[in-house]
C-alpha cells in the first residue's frame, strides 16, 4: 500500500466510522484550492459529534515544522470534538514530504475533558501492542506529546500520552505507520461507541469547553504548523475548518 493509498482508504473509513457512531451526523465536503496547493476538508456534525473535521492537504514549497525543510508535502489530519463530555478529543495528525527519500512524522493523541482511566488504559495497551510488534519502546514512542501540547499558564497538557509521536519515519517504517493510525482510530472508535450515549451534568459539560478552548488557545498562539501554513498563504478558512473547535470557553 502506497502512502496515497492509505489516504483514501482512510478518508473513506473515517467518514463513515464517524457517521455512523454519531447517529445523524451530516456530512459536507468542501475542495479549496490556492496558491500554494489544495485542501479537502470532510466535515461531519450531528447527533453524537460536535464536529469532525477530515482533511487531505497537498501543499508545494512548504516548510515541514519538525524540519524547517522546504519541499512538497501531503498533511492527512482529523480532529474529533464529540458532544459527549465522556468522550476524549481525538487528534491525529500525519505529513510527510513527497519528495525522495520520504519521511513520515504522526501525533495521535487522546485530550479528554471528563478523564476516565479504564478508557485511556485501553487505548494504551493496544498502542504497547504497536510497540511490541515493530520492536518500539512504549515509552519512546510517546516521548514528548505532552510538552508539545502543552502551554505555561496551563495547570495540566492536553495529551495523555496514550498514543504515538512518530518521527521521520522512512519507506521501511511504513507499516509501523500505517499500523499505528489504524489501531489507534479502531480503538478511539469504540470508545466512543461505548460513552456517547452517558448522561453528563452541566459541569462535566463546562469542562468540554474548556477543553476546547484550551485546544483553541494551542492552534492559536503556540502551533507552529499553523504559524507555517499563515506564512505560506493557506487561507485563513482552510485553518479554521480543520483545526476549531465547534464551540469554546475560556
């Protein structure tokens, strides 16, 4: 399976994964281009999710943010806001340049409002299984998630670290790619499946949106991807079909 491969198939998973755990989600898609290349963002909202954003980037002459490399690359992200407080954010985001050699970089993470243990232990443990199976250190594979979403005025991050930060992946890691983002979507999937229907109070909900600003606060003052694609010209309603969340309290 190729790299572009993995993007449609996933396009296609994900959509319909998230329809279907969000009972009356509406689906739109909307296809801007610009100077510096495309973007296609998938936007689900109803029932069960807040709002889900899928998005396939192709961009010429930008900067990787890991990198500082100047080269045409791809951008694969979703970001999962569900309206049950119960249920974590997901994050998921992958790039990797189109240029020989490829390099692949990946965050997955889980960013909870209501923190329940059993679920984050759960993803987890399938992560440690990715681990174990490419020969990975646990530990390693999610060093630095924390400090990376993470801002000084917070009392705690955002990530959990339960998923990966994957790094300069070459060719022959691709499998560990590919495995890691399907593990990691299948088991988040089924979290939410299992807690979108839980009854919440109005203080639970009041963490969401805390939740969301603090989210909101990252895109907008620390990013640097973010920084990166302003300075390049992607238009400001790319970054905020991808990126925002659906509502926000600071």
């Amino acid at each position: 399976m190729e790299l572009m491969d993995f993007v449609e198939e996933m396009k296609e998973k994900a959509t319909k994964r998230l329809k279907d755990v969000s009972e009356g989600g509406k689906c739109v898609k909307k296809t801007h281009n610009f100077q510096i290349g495309q973007a296609e963002i998938i936007t689900i909202k109803g029932g069960a999710i807040e709002k889900a954003a899928i998005t396939h980037l192709i961009l010429k002459g930008i900067k990787m943010p890991d990198t500082g490399e100047e080269t045409d690359a791809i951008v694969y992200q979703m970001e999962v806001f569900p309206e049950n407080p119960y249920c974590p954010m997901g994050h998921f985001n992958t790039e990797w340049n189109t240029t020989v050699p490829v390099h692949c970089h990946m965050n997955l993470d889980l960013f909870p409002a209501v923190r329940i243990e059993e679920d984050l232990n759960a993803i987890r443990y399938e992560m440690d299984g990715v681990a174990d199976k490419f020969g990975r250190d646990k530990d390693k594979m999610r060093e630095g998630l924390d400090q990376h979403y993470n801002m000084e005025h917070w009392s705690s991050p955002l990530a959990t670290k339960v998923g990966c930060k994957l790094l300069q992946l070459k060719e022959e890691d691709f499998k560990l790619f590919v495995t890691a983002y399907h593990t990691f979507f299948d088991a988040y999937i089924e979290i939410l499946g299992k807690r979108k229907d839980a009854r919440f109070t109005e203080e639970e909900n009041e963490l969401k949106l805390k939740r969301n600003g603090k989210w909101l606060e990252y895109i907008a003052l620390k990013d640097r991807a973010v920084k990166m694609a302003q300075a390049a010209g992607i238009p400001s309603e790319v970054l905020i079909g991808l990126s925002f969340p659906p509502s926000a309290i600071f």
